[in-house]
C-alpha cells in the first residue's frame, strides 16, 4: 500500500470513482445481450450510490455501496437477468474498484491514526510545560542588594575648566596628552 497525502488520496479516489462509473455503467449497459434491462437499470443504480460515495471522500459508504451492487448482481443472475459472461465482465470491474476503496480506506485511517497521536503528544507537552515539576518550586536566587553608588569625586580648580593648574599652559589640551 501506498500512503497518500489528504489530497492526493482525494485525486486517486475520484479518479476511481470515475473510473468505476465508466466501467461498470458500460458492464451494466442494457444494449448488449448478456443484461436484461431491469437488471441493468437496478445495477447501474448501484453503480450511482459506489460512485457518489467515492466522490464524496466516503470510501466506506462507497464499499457499502459496492457490496450491494455485487449482491444485486449475483441476485440478477440467478434470475436469468445476466449472463456469466456480463456477470464475470462486471465483476472484474468491481474487484478492482475494491482494492481501490481498501487503498482508500486504509490511507484515511493512517491518517486519522497519524492525527490522534499527533494530537496526544500535542497534549502531553502541553501538560508538561503548563504543570510543576515533580521536585517543587524551583529554587529562588537571593535577592541582591543594590551597590551603593560611587562617591562624588572631589572638585578641583576653578569654574573655567582648568582645575586647579590656572597658570598652567593648557595648549595641548584635547589632544589626548596631559
């Protein structure tokens, strides 16, 4: 079996459903001989129900519907109403429609298991983070005291910058020298 994604899984089961539709609708076709036409009118109504559930994403129902074709056929052939020809011709058609719908069936389920698990590890990290852990409260940092701020430095010199050197010559001042 092959895993699909949602999508493709979608594309492959219509394009079943079409196929079925196709192919069972021309097995079931009344202008041959081999299919009286109450029994093709009955069959190719069945042929609707497979087809429309397949369409629908709904590959159970769409075996349901298969299952009742079938049992309609093999009822129409113990009537008289279908030759062993068209009977084996039909259900050739319907065994493979079937291991479609099982493809389909058991993508949709491993993608439904995928979801559930996804969903419970989902939870239980979510419960991990939103509960304590086993040991308690985690330990608390002491709470520090703010360090005493810095002495103001002493004042030097006079208020036009040049500290208490006035007679000093300040001509490399800036430049990074003292």
């Amino acid at each position: 079996m092959i895993a699909f994604p949602a999508a493709p899984a979608r594309l492959v089961l219509a394009c079943s459903a079409a196929l079925l539709a196709a192919s069972l609708l021309s097995a079931c076709a009344a202008t041959g001989n081999g299919l009286q036409r109450e029994a093709a009118t009955q069959l190719q109504a069945r042929v609707l129900e497979v087809t429309q559930a397949s369409s629908q994403d709904d590959p159970e129902s769409a075996l349901q519907a298969l299952a009742g074709l079938e049992a309609d056929l093999a009822a129409a052939q113990a009537k008289g109403q279908v030759s062993e020809e068209r009977r084996r011709s039909i259900t050739t058609v319907a065994t493979a429609v079937r291991a479609d719908l099982d493809d389909a069936v058991a993508v949709k389920k491993a993608a439904a298991a995928k979801a559930a698990e996804d969903a419970r590890n989902a939870a239980g990290q979510t419960a991990q983070s939103s509960s304590p852990t086993p040991e308690g409260p985690a330990p608390q940092a002491p709470a520090s005291q703010p360090a005493p701020a810095p002495a103001p430095a002493p004042a030097q010199g006079n208020a036009s910058g040049n500290g208490g050197n006035a007679d000093k010559n300040n001509g490399d001042k800036g430049k990074g020298k003292n």
